[in-house]
C-alpha cells in the first residue's frame, strides 16, 4: 500500500511544488523589478505593503484552505450535496471580502499606510501609490490562490499549475513594459500584480465551474451554517497569517529604530526570502491536503500514517538541502534582489542566520498542515499562536532591548522561537493526548474496526481476484454473513473488478484495486472497490432491460450487464472521485 500512497502523493507533490514555487516567484518578482529598476524607495514601499498580502492570504487559508479540508471530508464520507453547499458558501464569503477590503482600503488609504510603518516623504508617495492599487484589485487576489486550492482538490493539480506559471509570466512581462516602456514606477508593479491574478481566476473559473467538477456552484447555496465549518479548520492556518501581519509590523517598527530604513529594506529581501522557502513546505503540506482529508473522511487511519511517513521524509531531505543552499549562496541572492553595496553584508548576515531555522520550520509547517487536516485544530492553534506571536514577540524585544544584536535581534528571535514552539506542542500533546493515541499523529494504536473488516490490495490480474476468493469466504464465515450475501459479495467484486481491469487501466504502469469489505453493527455489508484507472461512474450508466442488454447496439466499452447486476443486488451504491481515484461503494 505504501507503493500506491507513494505515487498517489508524487502526483499532486510535483505540480503542487510547482504551482508553490510560482506563486513564490511572482510575490518576489515586484521586490525583484523594484530593486533592480526603482531603488530603495520602490523597495522600502513593498516592505511596508507585506501586511497586505498576508491578509489575502488570510482570507484565502481560511476560504480556500479550510473550504477544501472540509471538501476532502466530505468527499471521503460521500456527501456531495454538501459539497456544493460548501463550495458556494466559500465563493461567495471570498468575493463579498475582497469587495469591502478593496472600498474600506481606497478611502482610508492614507490611514492605512501610516499604520503599517509610513513617514512623510517619497516613500509615503511611493507606498500610497503601491498598496492603493493593491487594494483596488482585492477581490481578484483573494479569489485567484483559492479557485487554485479547489482545483488541487478536484484531482486538477496540473492544471493549477499551468495557471499559475501563466499569470506569473504574465506579471513578471506587465511589470517591465509599465516599468521600462511607460515609466509608470511602482504603480506598473503593483498593475501587473493585479492584471496576473485578473488571469489565474479567468483561466482556474473554467474548471472549477464545470459540470464534471466534484463540486458545483448554486446560486441559492450560500449558507451561514456552512461558514463556521469552513472557518473551523481554516482557522489555525489563517491565523498564521494575521499573527504574521502583527509581527512584521512589530519587526518593521523594531528595524526602523535599530537600523532605519536600510533595515526594513534588509527585511524585505529575508521575508520574501522566506516565502520562497515556504513554498516548498507548501509543495509537501499542499500534496497531503487532499489525501489527509479523504483518508480522515474515510477513517483509514493506515492511510494516514503512510502519507505522513512517506512526505515527512521529503520534507527533511528539502529543508536540509536549502539550509546549506543559503548559507552558500547569500552573495547570489543579494545580487538577484538588486542589494545596493552599503546593504550587502547586514543582508547576508541575516540570511545565514534564517538558514538555521529550515528543518525546524519545516517540521512545524508539516505539523500544523497535519493537524489542521485530521480535525485537531486546538494544536494547530497552538503551535501557530506559539510559532508566530507568543516566541518571536517577545524575543525579538527582548534581544533588541537588551542585547548589542541591534537589527539582527530580530532573525535570531525568529529562530529560537521555532525551538520554543516544538518544546511547548511536545509537552502539549504530551498531556493533550487521549488514552490509546499515539503520541504525534493521535490515531488509535488499537482500531477495533479492523476486527470487522477485510482489506486487500490486488494487482490488475484476474488470478488476484481468484486468489482472494477463499479469504472472502473465511472473513465471510467469521463473521456469519448470510450464504446469500456472500454471493452477492462475491458476485459484485468479480463484475467491477473484471470491468476495471479491461477497460480501465493503461499497460503503461503496474496498477492496483483496492477493496475493502466491512460489516456493520446493524448486519449490512459495505463493499468499496478504489482503482487508479481512467475516470468513470458507473452510477450514471443507463439502466436497461435484460432484453436491451443482449442486444448488440447496446453494448458499449464497459461491462453494462456486470454493472446491472451489481446495482440490482445493491440496497445502495454511490461513486466517487478523488485524488486520482474511482471509488465505489455498495451496501448490501
């Protein structure tokens, strides 16, 4: 099973990394465009407009992130009627957001920049102009990084991908055509920013409001209800967020009167710095998000543990390998941001410092993105308060008051606070934990649900189904099942196995079935059959006469009478797709 975990995860790591690495770029492209071609006023002005771009990633963690958690559970039990609900719900509640920011934020412009670090002069000028424009296009910001977490979450992976490199071309070609061709300064970096997200939710819209999408948009399918369970687990990410808006205005506030303005512009270089680094913990933590959902929805906590060991080892091997990538390449990074030659050494000093705190960022991000996932919200709190306020805080006054670091005060506090927030989530859980949890993931160590199920893995061969025919009827017999329920069992596995296997797989590859077999406390039978084969419902083929199946002009590619006599020995069944899987369900 692990094999089938490594692939499933593998498929949405690649181009979630990508899509992360993109999204990363284009965040760092108006620093870059600004440094290279405007000087430090443009650079100091995107410093102070930071707290902007995380509250569109505030609303996104919580209407993108915790609309898809929820989405994936409900996709694992089967609800899609609710899934509509939730998706709308989550839609609507972005749009009518990034509609009032974008009004309250052109009338208190001027407030606004004040309260984020501003000071009269040109680069009072030149942030008004940058955070205006900014604030005129929320709506498209806000919605653009959530239709893409949907898209991940409908098995789109590659195709958020390609939008997301699109409208970063796209940003990064507007920004020097304003720049170089219509000298129009910071205000042409912060239009191509706009344009470029005005794109990603033109070209994601197109599969995410589709017919064949996992979920639909209903004009009348706002519900307040469904806010608070997408609020719920989107919380502790979105609160990352906010507490990252008060921290970097605390960290501005703490640089300009340790080091002016040269040092605000330093911390611009290190936190989109350390967003690029992020964007490869949210390559992993994005990959896991559809799989930990479903599995959870699904309880198959075997499952869990399989995708936690096999992305927790590439989240090690990445966090490892960019440690001693910044500490060699500090001098190349100052010189793609455009660093002038009296910022150079503070900014290299910082960097290296912020090389140190990879791994152990990379284990809380891995953590919090688990927990969220899995319905553990209370220690994703935790660690997020913990990781992003209480420590870092508190540190960096402390070593900016008392102690000669003067503006480095600020990275070093940064990276002990991580070590801080992993001693406090261990003596935490430590408590937290319920009796016959395990301590980390908090999965039963005893799941006695496993007593009354049977699961196998086969591969796409018709001996497996015979192979596994006298192991049925051992679980069958354990259990008492009625002799003619067995063969119903056996009836519906042989059909839907065969017509996989013909007609579903691509010799490219080993493929694998997945079947599991549980009896219920009330003497139904569950059978669910998951395959990795091409997409297809056999719930939304035609019901036809035993006459209209014998007839030749019938026949299709699919096995039509193997799937009328499942649905015909079925009290239920239903389909599903998600995360590259069939999965169909039959009580019986």
């Amino acid at each position: 099973m692990e094999k089938i975990i490594k692939r499933t995860f593998f498929k949405f790591f690649v181009p979630t990394l990508v899509s992360s690495i993109a999204l990363a770029v284009i965040s760092m492209t108006d620093l870059i465009v600004a440094g290279q071609l405007l000087g430090k006023e443009a650079f100091t002005a995107i410093s102070l407009a930071l707290p902007v771009t995380i509250f569109v990633q505030i609303i996104a963690a919580v209407f993108g992130g915790g609309a898809a958690i929820v989405l994936s559970n409900l996709l694992g039990q089967g609800d899609l009627k609710r899934c509509d609900r939730v998706f709308t719900t989550a839609i609507v509640s972005s749009v009518s957001i990034g509609l009032l920011a974008a009004v309250l934020g052109t009338v208190f412009l001027q407030p606004l920049v004040i309260f984020l670090g501003g000071k009269p002069g040109e680069m009072m000028e030149s942030a008004s102009q940058y955070i205006g424009i900014l604030m005129l296009g929320m709506p498209f910001m806000i919605l653009a990084p959530i239709l893409q977490t949907f898209l991940r979450n409908d098995s789109n992976p590659r195709y958020s991908m390609f939008c997301v490199l699109v409208s970063g071309l796209w940003n990064l070609m507007v920004n020097i055509v304003l720049v170089v061709v219509f000298k129009m300064g910071i205000a042409g970096i912060a239009l191509g920013t706009i344009t470029s997200q005005m794109l990603s939710c033109i070209l994601s819209g197109r599969k995410v409001f589709r017919k064949k999408s996992s979920f639909h948009f209903l004009p009348s399918g706002f519900r307040l209800r469904e806010v608070r369970a997408i609020v719920q687990p989107g919380l502790p990410a979105a609160l990352i967020f906010f507490l990252q808006v008060v921290l970097t205005i605390v960290i501005n506030h703490t640089l300009m009167s340790t080091g002016g303005a040269d040092a605000v512009a330093v911390y611009a270089v290190v936190k989109y710095l350390i967003t690029f680094l992020y964007a490869f913990y949210d390559g992993v933590t994005g990959a896991i998000q559809p799989m930990l959902g479903i599995y959870y929805g699904e309880r198959e906590n075997e499952n869990l543990r399989l995708t936690m060991r096999v992305s927790f080892r590439i989240m090690m091997v990445m966090s490892i390998s960019i440690t001693l990538l910044l500490m060699v390449c500090a001098p190349l990074i100052c010189a793609v941001f455009g660093v002038e030659q009296d910022m150079l050494g503070m900014t290299m000093t910082a960097i290296r410092i912020q090389a140190v705190f990879c791994v152990t960022a990379g284990i809380i991000a891995f953590l919090g993105a688990y927990y969220r996932c899995t319905g553990h919200e209370k220690v994703a709190v935790l660690i997020a308060v913990c990781n992003n306020l209480i420590f870092p805080v508190s540190l960096i006054l402390l070593l900016s008051n008392f102690t000669s670091l003067a503006s480095n005060s600020v990275y070093v506090g940064l990276v002990l606070s991580d070590y801080g927030t992993l001693l406090v989530w261990y003596l935490f859980l430590y408590k937290y934990r319920k009796q016959g949890q395990s301590h980390i993931l908090l999965l039963p160590t005893d799941d006695r649900t496993s007593e009354h199920t049977y699961q196998v893995l086969i591969q796409d061969k018709y001996e497996d189904i015979a192979g596994i025919s006298e192991q049925i009827d051992e679980f069958c017999q354990q259990h008492e099942v009625a002799l003619k329920k067995q063969y119903y069992i056996s009836l519906c596995i042989e059909e839907m196995v065969v017509n996989i296997i013909q007609l579903g797989f691509q010799k490219e590859q080993d493929n694998y079935i997945d079947i599991k077999l549980t009896v219920q406390k009330d003497g139904d039978i569950t059978l669910r059959i998951r395959d990795d084969a091409t997409e297809f419902d056999p719930t939304q083929t035609e019901d036809l006469t035993i006459e209209q199946l014998s007839d030749e002009a019938h026949k299709e590619g699919h096995n039509e009478l193997g799937i009328f006599l499942v649905k015909k020995v079925a009290k239920s069944y239903s389909y599903k797709r998600t995360v590259g899987f069939n999965n169909f369900l039959v009580v019986l």
